[in-house]
C-alpha cells in the first residue's frame, strides 16, 4: 500500500504500525479527545500515602491526608478512596472513645462526617482503620484547574489525644477521574 500526500486532505492509506509514538507531537492527545473516552473510562488516577503522625488534643478539623487532580472535562466524576487509621488510649476515656472524618475539598468541607468508634479496655491502645469514599461531579470552571482533595479528622468529646494517622498504618488517599 502506498503512502499518499495531499497537501488539501493530509496523510492517507498509512499502514499498520507505521506510524510511531516518536512521530505524535507532544500537544497530540489533547484533553478535548481524552474527554471523549467512552463512559466510565478511567482518565487519570492519584495515590498519595501519608506515615505521618497526625495527633489532635482539640475537636477542631486538622488534615490527616491530602492529594491534588486537574479534571480534564466538566460532567466527570471525582471518585476519592481514603483508608484511615483511628485510635486512642483506651485509659484517656471511661466510654467508647470516638473521632471524626470529613472530606474537604479545595478548602471547603463537604459530603457526611464519618465517626470511629474504639471500645475501652484497659488502658490498652485500641485501633481501627476505616475506609471512606465520596464522588463529586467536575463543575463549569473546575475541568483544567488543579483541584485539592483532604481527608480531615477531629477527636470527639472527652477523650484526650486522637491519633488520626500513624506511622505504623499509613492513611491513602486515592483519586479517580472517570469520563461521564
């Protein structure tokens, strides 16, 4: 089969494998045909691992995990998996001691507060890991934009020190855009 160049319709009859990944111009694959991936198509995905400790003494909101994504088409969908670890000296509480999770995104927060729960017994370290998860719709303005995600945890009522993240169980914090 022979090559034909046409300066008015461009390149025609090209062969199999003939053209290489080298030949694409780097601007090739534009987000306007990566926006046109069948449906349910993952576009790109993020994985951010965190062994730091994170301690709370108060029951205000502090980052526990956080991973940024530039959406590349208004209607996808964000879909963030958090694996959390939560735990307490059990002796710093005479009950159930408990804290709390919520997604934040791009400053705000949003979406359900999630509650960990830790049995008291006998001063021991009590621990839990907790998988979360929560989708949102890429809205007019954000597709381009580099957007931040954060899981945030808050120790609850009387329970002293709240470890919201240790180095013994890392937090994740996975994100997914999926072509609508």
């Amino acid at each position: 089969m022979a090559l034909e160049l046409n300066g008015t319709t461009g390149v025609s009859l090209v062969q199999d494998g003939v053209v290489q990944t080298a030949d694409l111009a780097d601007d090739a694959v534009t987000a306007a045909k990566i926006g046109s991936l069948p449906d349910g198509s993952v576009i790109q995905m993020t994985h951010t691992i965190t062994g730091t400790s994170t301690i709370t003494h108060t029951s205000s909101y502090v980052d526990v995990v956080s991973s940024s994504i530039t959406p590349t088409a208004v209607g996808n969908k964000i879909i963030a998996i958090a694996s959390m670890n939560f735990y307490i000296r059990a002796a710093d509480s005479s009950y159930y001691g408990y804290g709390q999770y919520t997604w934040n995104k791009s400053g705000s927060d949003v979406g359900t507060a999630y509650q960990m729960y830790v049995a008291n017994s006998s001063g021991h370290l009590q621990s839990q890991q907790n998988t979360m998860s929560y989708e949102w719709t890429v809205g007019s303005g954000e597709a381009g934009s580099s957007m931040t995600i954060k899981m945030r945890g808050k120790k609850e009522a009387n329970t002293s020190a709240t470890f919201l993240s240790n180095n013994y169980s890392p937090s994740h914090l996975i994100l997914i855009e999926v072509a609508q």
